[in-house]
C-alpha cells in the first residue's frame, strides 16, 4: 500500500493553512503525497506550511505554474528547490521549462510541465487564440519539447497519458490531474476519468482534490481510492 499511496498525491484545494493542517491530520497516513497550489500558497502561512508537511515527512508537489522571462522562472525554481519539495509545475514554453531546469540544478527538485489545462477544450483553446485543433494535438507537441529539454515528466489530461507516455519513454513522470472516482461530480474539469482507469492509460501519479478533501471522512475516500489503483494490474 505504501507504494501506490506514493502515487496518490492529494490536492490541498483549501483556503487557509489551518484548514489544510486539519485535512491532513483527518487524512493520516492515508496520505503520503499532497499538493499545494495558488490558494494555498499564496495564504497567509502557505509557505511556511509547505516546509511543515516536508519537515513532517510528507511529499509535497508545489503546483505553482512558473511562467516568466528566463532569469525568472530559474531564480524561483532555485529557491523553491531549497524548501525540499518534490515536485514543481512549469508551463510547457521550451523558454521556461530550460530556466526552470537549470535552477533546479543540483537538487532533488523534478520539474514537471503544464500541458494543456484540464479545464480547456478546443473551444477554449481557440478563444485563447491557439489555431484550430485538439488539445491533445498541443499536449504531444508541449510533451516531445519537454522530452527534448530534459525535463521530469508532464502534466496532463488522463485521456492523453497513453499518447504522452509514448512520447516521453517509461521513465518520465506523468501527472494527471481531473481524477474523479466513480460517482463523484466533475467539477469545473472537462477530461476527466477513474483513478484506475487513469492507470491503465499511463499515469505514474494522480491528483485528486475535492472527492478526498470535501468527502465527511478523508482518510476513508483517500483509502478507497488508493484501494481501487492497486487493483490495477
């Protein structure tokens, strides 16, 4: 269990610390990995919190998008490598994902690239002024630039990992976000799947925010999810 709970990494989508704080300790050791994006590190505290739950043992993916001039994106990506994070998000600019390799540089810090958002369809994409096509067209693109830069895996779309794992090779990390277990709303997402559908597609990690965090009892929604993706042969 202790592997696959690994893979399961926990979206902290909260307003305040004292509220992830609390998610956490419901959660247990239930949870080993977990993800702290905008709302959360951005709060008063959010920072400092991210170093609580390293020091406290847990992993911690720091979704924080970067996108910025060169020297930017490399400074962050220098700084943040010194929390003990394990994960970082970039968007997928070749500019950006080569200054966020080379701050990270000598740690143990793994840049992972923003695709598409989940949250984008082709309308989306065409109103944002990309040409006409399927996200995945532009996730395959982003993902053989990111495999060419050198960077350590991709996040996208479940319903793109097995295109993505393709591109990449076995030994990159694929990231999906917009999981949701059988039954459960799909929120603001748009390309969704089950955790264990996920897997059979190629992902090595899943995001899942709201369906363990918003459930009456966490640490029982995070075991049954980790339940069902060891099933999965």
């Amino acid at each position: 269990m202790g592997d696959m709970r690994d893979r399961l990494i926990i979206g902290l989508d909260l307003p305040t610390v004292e509220q992830a704080r609390e998610a956490v300790s419901r959660i247990g050791d239930a949870g080993t990995f977990y993800k702290v994006g905008y709302q959360l590190g951005y709060a008063p505290g959010g920072f400092d919190f991210v170093k609580e739950l390293v020091d406290g043992g847990k992993k911690v993916f720091f979704d924080l998008k970067l996108h910025d001039i060169g020297n930017t994106v490399e400074a962050g990506a220098r700084a943040i490598s010194r929390l003990g994070v394990t994960l970082l998000t970039v968007h997928a600019y070749p500019q950006t994902m080569r200054a966020a390799m080379a701050g990270k540089a000598g740690s143990s810090l793994k840049i992972l690239a923003v695709t598409v958002l989940t949250s984008y369809d082709e309308a989306d994409l065409v109103e944002a002024g990309y040409a006409a096509g399927s996200p995945a067209a532009l996730v395959a693109r982003r993902a053989a630039q990111g495999r060419d830069i050198g960077v350590d895996g991709i996040v996208c779309a479940a319903t793109e990992a097995a295109d993505v794992k393709a591109i990449l090779g076995p030994d990159r990390l694929i990231v999906t976000p917009g999981i949701r277990p059988a039954g459960a709303e799909a929120g603001d997402q748009k390309r969704i799947v089950t955790p264990a559908e996920a897997l059979r597609l190629g992902a090595t990690h899943l995001v899942v925010a709201r369906p363990i965090v918003g459930a009456a009892d966490p640490r029982r929604a995070a075991e049954a999810i980790v339940d069902e993706m060891a099933g999965v042969s």
